[in-house]
C-alpha cells in the first residue's frame, strides 16, 4: 500500500512539474528570474507532494530493506 502511495505521489509531482514549469526561453533578464522562479515553486510542490508518500514508504520498510535502499543512494553518488 505505501509503494502505491509513493507511486501516486511520484505521478502527481511529475504531472505537476510538466504543467507548472515553464517551456519557453525567457528573453529578459526579469523574465528569467520569473521563469526560474516558478520552476522553484513547481519543485518545492513536487517534494512536498512526494516526501509525505516517501517517508511512509521508508518507515514501512525492515531494517535490511533501509540498509538496501540507503545503498542505493551511495551507489549512484559513485557513479557520477
């Protein structure tokens, strides 16, 4: 139930990111910084929308399935 929660969250934070950020290339100096800014608001929207979901999905999980999944993180940070 928590992965499916985490999967809706997932969807709905790319949904909102896709219709929230800008598409275009702002040409003044102003309207850079009024795109980026809604690129902020659009992220902070979608890590609001997914950390709930992700943090129950966590705590859902045992003690070896953490250590697997924190791994993962330390995985892909050796790979860049």
């Amino acid at each position: 139930a928590a992965l499916d929660e985490l999967k809706d969250a997932s969807a709905k934070a790319a949904e909102r990111l896709n219709i929230n950020c800008p598409t275009y290339q702002a040409l003044t100096p102003t309207g850079r910084v009024e795109a980026m800014e809604q690129r902020l608001d659009a992220t902070l929207g979608a890590v609001k929308t997914v950390g709930p979901a992700l943090a129950k999905f966590y705590n859902s999980l045992s003690d070896e399935q953490k250590a697997r999944f924190n791994s993962l993180r330390s995985a892909s940070r050796s790979v860049g």
